[in-house]
C-alpha cells in the first residue's frame, strides 16, 4: 500500500484564515488534493477521514478545500467532468457511416485513456464507489450528464426521438454497462480502463 503522501508533495497555500481575496489560489492543484485524499481514504479508511484532515494532509486551508470539494463525495466523484467531455468531443462530431457500436468504442476510449496519475485517481475512486453504495446514489447526477449525451447521440444516429423506449432504454444500459465495467476494472485490471470498457460495450452491443 502507497503511503498517502509517499509520491506526491503537500501543498502550499493560504490557511483558512488568511485568504482576502476573491477566486482561487493558483497554486492549488484540485487533482492532487483528491489524490492525496483517496490515498488517505485507503490507509486510514473514507469514513475516519475528515475534510479538516485532508485539508491538513494537503497543506491548504479548510475554506480553500471547501472551494473545490464541498464534501468528501464531491471529492470522490470530482473526475467525472473531463471524461464526459472527451466523450462529448467524440459522439457530437458529425456522422460518418460508421456503426454505432463504433463510434461509441471511440468514445469510451478517448474519455477513458489516463495518464499514469489520474488513472491511480481514477481506480481509488471506483474502488470506493464499489464498496460504499452511497456514493454511487451522490453520483447520480453526475451518472445523469453521461446518460444524457448517450440519449442525444443515439437519437440522432437511429433516427428516432430523444423519449423513444429504444433511446432511453439503450442509453439507460450503455450507461449502467459503463459504469460497472469501471468498477470491476478498479478491482480486477492492473491494465488501463479503456480496454475493459470497451470489451464490455461489445458484448452489450452485439447484434444491434
């Protein structure tokens, strides 16, 4: 087991009492405060951990901590947005004949090709959301963007309405696949995500 702060330095940065001015300090990385905290979480355990004490881990402030992760689920689930978007870059790029189950391969392998520190990220937070069941009801919001896009993508590339049973049911188990697909690669992996993802989006596809 990785000590908590073995490869990453603590960070400077105001205490909470000393920040005037407005915005954030620029010399907070939010990505590595989270890596820091989950690799706390799975020394000393998620529910042990305060937010006083990752902010103590991290060197910053409670209030500078509070700016970006208002709570140790936002902080668990605070990688979700880049990977939407790069799936965004992919299934909102105009059609070019290729199947669906083609573009989506594409799509899940843009969004889920990691570098080496956000990939650790990545696998500490879908092991506690294997683990911790709510923290995956805190996500459902953030679950709701991705079936969202996939709703949009597959309405336009079947011909048929957003609300169409075969949209949303389509969406609603591209969507659940996904996600477990990450959570067993957290757990049974030692490769990168993007190859499990998309092995289980073929099964789930075949013959459509």
């Amino acid at each position: 087991m990785t000590a908590p702060d073995a490869d990453v330095p603590h960070l400077t940065g105001p205490d909470a009492t000393a920040p005037k001015r407005r915005g954030r300090p620029a010399d907070v990385d939010p990505e590595r405060v989270a890596l820091l905290a989950l690799r706390h979480f799975a020394e000393r355990g998620y529910e042990e951990t305060t937010m006083d004490d990752i902010a103590a881990l991290a060197g910053i402030g409670r209030r500078t901590l509070f700016r970006y992760f208002p709570s140790k689920p936002a902080l668990v689930w605070g990688g979700i947005e880049p990977v939407v978007g790069r799936m965004h870059e992919v299934l909102d790029a105009p059609s070019d004949g290729r199947p669906v189950a083609a573009v989506l391969a594409e799509a899940v392998t843009a969004a889920f090709t990691l570098p080496p520190e956000a990939e650790e990220a990545t696998r500490r937070r879908l092991t506690l959301m294997g683990t911790h069941p709510a923290l995956v009801g805190f996500g459902v919001t953030a679950m709701g963007a991705d079936r969202d896009l996939l709703i949009g993508f597959l309405s336009s590339r079947l011909g048929a309405d957003a609300q169409a049973l075969r949209v949303q049911v389509l969406a609603d188990a591209l969507s659940a696949a996904i996600f477990s697909a990450l959570v067993w690669w957290a757990s049974h992996d030692d490769g990168p995500p993007a190859p499990t993802v998309v092995a289980a989006l073929a099964d789930l596809l075949r013959g459509l």
